[in-house]
C-alpha cells in the first residue's frame, strides 16, 4: 500500500521527476558539453588500454 502512495505522488508532481540537462537534452547546457567530453576521454582511455594490450599480446606471440 505504501508503494501505491508513492507511485500515486510520483505521478501527481511531474516537476518532481523532471530530468537533469543531460538527460532532457538540453543541447545549450555546459553540463552536456562537459558530460560528452568525459565519455570521448573515457572511451578513449578504454580503446588505448584494449590497444596496448593487444600490442603487448602480440610482441610477446613474435618474440616466442
């Protein structure tokens, strides 16, 4: 019963659930610039750590 209470508030107040900048797509926000910046680097990071391994897997299958 209380689960019904809250989903009934939920619902009522629409303002209360509004999305950040980011996720509303607010494309002017410095938020998003800076959230999307942060997604380049990190996916960055991870492609240079799968590279390098990689190149380390495949120096030392030469070297053998």
């Amino acid at each position: 019963m209380k689960h019904a209470a809250a989903i009934a508030v939920f619902f009522a107040l629409p303002a209360v659930a509004s999305a950040c900048a980011v996720c509303g797509g607010a494309t002017d926000e410095k938020i998003v610039e800076a959230s999307n910046a942060v997604l380049w680097t990190l996916l960055s990071l991870v492609g240079f750590i799968f590279s390098a391994t990689g190149g380390t897997i495949w120096y030392l299958w030469r070297k053998s």
